[in-house]
C-alpha cells in the first residue's frame, strides 16, 4: 500500500470512521455490485466479453479518519469469458442474485442449520436452492466447475472440481471440496443420479441344502429372509440384475441395489477393495460399504468402496452391461476370485450442476466469500465468475410477540387489549395468539419456571363436571415460512395460543403469565461447551373478574353452586335476570354472578369481614385469590373490592350434588 499514513504522534482515543473502496486504474473496467449491506465485502466484475486470457488491474482505497491509503493490484484472467460458450441455466448468477437489482449476493446462515434450509427461508424473488447450473454449446468438451475461496484469514488459489485437466494448485488440487470450509461439499445432486448403494443377503434353498429354512448365522449375521424373496427397500432403491457374486458358490445369496435420492449427494468415484486394500483406499478419502460381496463363501473380503466428490456423478451401476454401452469396469479380486462392475458416469458436456451444500458448526462463524464459474476443459472459455458471500452466526434468541387473530384461523377469538391487560373470567377460556421468530430448525414454547403458570388449589379438580375445562396449556404450535419482519436473517416462524380458563378458585386473580421461547444449539453452540438452549420470555398481564362465572352448555344452579360453597337458591337470589331456575342458563346470558363485590373500607381487614358476613376466612381466599397471603397492612394500603357471598341464612353444608357421580 502506498499514499499517507495511518499512524499519529498524539493519539486523542476518538473514534474515527473506516472506509474502503475500489477505484478504477490502469484502465481496468470495474463495477462494484453486490456486497453486504454493511460495506464489508465488495463483488467486481469485469465489463464485457472477453475472447482471450487478459491482465487488468484496481487500486484499492482505504481511509482511516482523515489519512488515506492505497494500494495497485494485478488481476490476471487466464481463460477467456464468451457468451458463445459456457453459461449459467436461468438467473445471470448461479447464486441467485441478480444484476439488475441493488439486492447484494449475500447469505446469512445460522451455525447448526443446514444451507440448503437458509436458501428456503429466503424470499423467492431473492434467493433459489443452492445449486450452480451451467450448460454448454460445444458438445466435445467436458465441463468443470472453477472457484476460489476468501475468509478474512484464508485466500485459495484457483481450484477445480475435477481433478485431471489444469492443475492450479499442486497442493490442493487432488483433494475433493477443496478449499472449502471443514464439512461443506461442492458437489453434484439429485437428477437422477445413484446417490448410494446397499448389499442385501439372504439365504436360498441353492446354498444352504438339505436345511434351506434354516437362518445362516456367522460373524453376528442372521439371514432369515423368506426363500425367493428379497426384504422390502425404499421406494427410491432398484436391485442390480445378476448381483449375486456367491452364484455357484456356497455363502449367501447377495442382492446389490442402486438409490437414486433427490435430496442426496451423488456418488463420484467407485472402487472394489480387498481386505488388504481397504486402508488405502479409505486414505484416499473412500468410504467403505461394510458389507462382504464374498459374504460366507470361503473366498476371502471384497468390499464396494465409494467416495461424494466434486467430479462427475454417478448415473448407473450394471453387472451386465459393459464398455460397449459406454461403461466403465471396476474391478476387483480377492484369493483369486475376481469381480467386474459396470459404472457409467455423467459426462457433465452439456450441461453440468453441482450444489453447495454446508452445515456450519462450533467455530465457523467467520465470513467466507465463493466465487465459482464454469470452464470447458481443453478450451479457454468459461462462464462469467459469480461471487456469494457466507456470514455464519450463532443461534440468537428467538423474538416473541403476542398476535391478534391470524387471518386464516379468525375462530381464535384471540384480541390484543388496547391497555395490555387481558381479562378473563372463571369458566371461560382466554386465548392469548404469539408468534415466534427464530433462526433455528425448531422452538419449543412453555410456561416459564418461575412466575409462569398460574396458580390454583388442588382442590378445584373436584368442582367441575367433565364438561368444564380448567387449567392453562400451549395450543397449536405450528411452523412458517421466514416472515418479512425477520429483515437480512434466515428466520423461520412458529404461531401458536395459550389457552388458560380460570378454576373457581381463581377469582380476582391478577398477575403474570410467563411463556418462554427457546431454541437449541446442543449439536453447534456458539463456543465450545457453551448454552445448548437460548431462550426468550414474554410476559402477559391477566385480571380475572370477580364474582363471575362464565356458562357453559347445560350448566345450572344446582351444578354451579358447589363450586363456590353455596346453594342453587343463593345463586338464583344473585341473579335477578333468571325468571325460572329450571330453565337452561346458558340460552339466558353468557356469564353470572356467584356472590357480591363489596367494597372494602379504610379500616376493613380480612378477619373483620369474615367475621361481618359470617363466613370462615378460607372462603374469602377461595372467592378472591389476590387475598391469599396478603397482610393486613397490605389489605389496607388502597382501597379494595372483595367478591362475598353472605351467609345470610341458615345453610346446610354444601356438598357436590351438581358433580357427575
């Protein structure tokens, strides 16, 4: 760098603004587009077709305060960009962003979510599944996929997806999703390709006579399944004709079958391996199927080894076919007894796709730019390069707010009250609708551990009916799509109510109900060892009336009097608007009343109205929950309403005549 200074004798610990930009130079012709929001990353793309490898250059600004630095770079082009050529299948950017828009290539991803699931949270318009989709007008030449990758501490050189044309790093070229971050793949899916392979063995009258219906057990093996008939696989899974390598052989009976999984990486490479090989090839980054293609017959171990690479997909494996179908042999032997299987492999010339796909964990939480293009193996044309910028963070907590009613569900009768307090009644239920907003694959809804459910005596389970539904829980959670008030942040939403309808004993209540939503981190924490649940409490303020209970179908005097310790007759006594006892309340009024409001004067205690109205002090507490544990000096700081029903006559004790025997 080169131009002014950045360092000063005195320093006066302001803070100063950072700036930074590029500038065109030496006649280079560059346009910044993209980025992220916040000015940290900066895509430049070269103007125009380019018919041969080609050198340009930028100078690069930086500003600190009032000194200023800059700096000339050196941009090489080694093959030629043509529109005649390589291109990318549909959007200008395989990424998903667009140039005729301001919108930045740029993709926020939460730590323990899988790319694929922020690509879905993203706005349609904006984003489409991660996938880089070429195709090709000469017809000769194999396609490949070049990229590099920059994170603030890491820049790669030029690297490609198959591993025999240019070799642009000696260090890094032999190696499958190079340069790539730890566990992310840049690989071929779907379409049709053989995604896995799984060997099944079986026992059969031809290699197990005279006692063919008994279960062949060895090495912890037992095949028991049914003489001429295979286990039932997926429905993605096909057997492989003439797979069964023990035939004329004693062993079991093996099946070979093909899965060809839309959501699935391809398999790239294949390979058969004896006992002593097997090392090697798991060295050179094979997986082995852990099943014996030589399984019981005395001839020693040969296993499939596979590898889900960069190169070219797998489309059919065949024991039948062979190289004048345009297959390939694999080979293999053990103790002198060889195998052949037949792979055919995409030959990626017309068209050619490879998808990104990546879970980032503990860790990786450091921006990391991807600029990929396509070539034309043995030309120098290629597709335009396309920059996408990562920017992993960690689980945060989840944003919870009550909702009115949904459009969809209006049923819910949920209401946001304009002064913020709900109110409920005793008998009815209250609904209180939220939403959750999170960037996490799920949340959990509860009732907070402290303060969160509301309080009630055990005793109210025996005043109801089976009719009547007391108690509070959390209903219908249910998942949704990313919600526009998520802004930049892969977001998913969960709706749901809690539904709480006050007991008897509930009357007069007033406080708090607490719910807490919380997401889990256990797989990728945002630091090694640290919180596995991040959570986020919302707090609802709830008055239950006094002295009002709210009816349900076919409820009574009788019924309802034993719930509140008094009689039918009190209760219809109470309820002036009732011209016959008998009649069906519910078809009459929505709610009544169960006792009093009295007012409590300035001298009035808890023991001095019990004693005035002739009921013990435990009825009071049981009419009006506030009371419970309160003072009298408590009682007496502010004027209070206390719901009473006098015991203005002779009452025989209540009993539970209204409950369901």
């Amino acid at each position: 760098m080169s131009g002014g200074t950045i360092n000063k004798d005195d320093d006066d610990h302001m803070p100063v603004a950072f700036e930074w930009g590029v500038v065109t130079g030496r006649g280079a012709s560059f346009s910044p587009v993209g980025g992220k929001p916040d000015g940290r990353c900066a895509l430049l793309v070269l103007d125009g077709v380019r018919s041969a490898p080609s050198k340009d250059a930028i100078t690069v600004s930086c500003k600190m305060g009032q000194s200023m630095v800059t700096g000339d770079f050196e941009l090489i082009v080694p093959y030629a960009v043509s529109q005649a050529g390589v291109q990318t299948i549909g959007d200008s950017n395989p990424f998903g962003c667009s140039f005729t828009t301001d919108q930045p290539c740029y993709l926020p991803v939460t730590l323990g979510q899988e790319l694929r699931s922020a690509y879905s949270a993203r706005p349609a318009d904006q984003f489409h599944p991660p996938t880089l989709s070429y195709a090709s007008n000469l017809p000769g030449n194999r396609m490949e996929v070049r990229y590099v990758v920059g994170t603030n501490s890491l820049q790669t050189p030029l690297l490609a997806s198959t591993q025999d044309t240019v070799v642009y790093s000696m260090s890094e070229i032999g190696e499958d999703h190079a340069g790539l971050p730890h566990g992310a793949m840049l690989g071929p899916y779907g379409q049709g390709y053989v995604t896995d392979l799984v060997v099944h063995f079986s026992a059969s009258s031809a290699n197990t006579r005279p006692l063919h219906d008994v279960p062949i057990s060895a090495a912890q093996r037992d095949y028991s399944a049914t003489v001429g008939e295979e286990a039932p696989m997926p429905d993605m899974s096909t057997p492989i004709a003439e797979s069964n390598f023990n035939k004329g052989f004693r062993g079991a009976t093996v099946t070979l079958w093909q899965t060809r999984d839309e959501d699935s990486a391809a398999i790239t490479d294949l390979a058969l391996a004896n006992s002593s090989q097997v090392a090697m090839m798991m060295d050179m980054g094979f997986h082995k199927l852990d099943a014996n293609l030589f399984e019981q017959s005395g001839r020693g171990e040969l296993y499939l080894m596979f590898k889900k690479g960069s190169g070219q997909p797998l489309m059919d494996v065949s024991t039948t076919h062979n190289e004048s179908h345009g297959y390939t042999a694999i080979r293999g032997e053990s103790h002198g007894h060889e195998v052949v299987v037949y792979v055919m492999y995409s030959d990626d010339k017309s068209t050619l796709r490879r998808s990104l796909t990546w879970t980032p964990c503990t860790g990786d939480d450091s921006e990391i730019v991807l600029c990929a293009a396509a070539a034309a193996t043995g030309t120098e044309l290629s597709s335009t390069m396309m920059c996408l910028l990562l920017d992993p963070a960690p689980k945060m907590p989840p944003e919870f707010t009550a909702i009115a009613d949904p459009e969809d569900a209006p049923e819910r009768e949920c209401v946001i009250p304009e002064d913020g307090e709900w109110d409920a009644m005793m008998g009815r239920e209250l609904k209180i609708c939220f939403r959750v907003l999170h960037n996490g694959d799920r949340s959990e809804v509860r009732f907070s551990e402290e303060s969160g459910r509301p309080e009630d005596t055990d005793r109210a389970e025996e005043l109801l009916t089976g009719r009547t539904p007391t108690g509070a829980f959390i209903a219908d959670v249910s998942g949704t799509q990313g919600q526009p008030t998520c802004e930049d942040a892969p977001c998913q939403g969960d709706r749901g109510m809690m539904v709480w309808t006050p007991s008897p004993y509930q009357g007069g209540w007033k406080g708090q109900v607490c719910l807490e939503a919380c997401v889990f981190a256990e797989a990728c924490p945002a630091t090694p060892g640290g919180e596995t649940e991040i959570c986020t409490e919302t707090c609802f303020p709830v008055s239950v009336a006094r002295c009002r209970w709210s009816l349900v179908a076919e409820d009574s005097f009788v019924e309802i009097a034993p719930r509140f310790q008094t009689n039918w007759l009190q209760l219809w006594y109470l309820n002036p608007g009732v011209g016959h006892p008998d009649f069906a309340l519910r078809s009459a009024m929505e709610a009544i009343n169960i006792g009093r409001v009295y007012t409590a004067r300035w001298d009035d205690t808890v023991d001095g109205l019990a004693a005035r109205f002739g009921v013990p002090r435990q009825r009071l507490m049981d009419l009006n929950a506030d009371l419970i544990g309160m003072t009298d000096e408590e009682f007496m700081a502010q004027e209070r309403m206390v719901c009473i029903i006098p015991d203005s006559c002779s009452i025989e004790p209540p009993s539970n005549s209204g409950k369901n025997q």
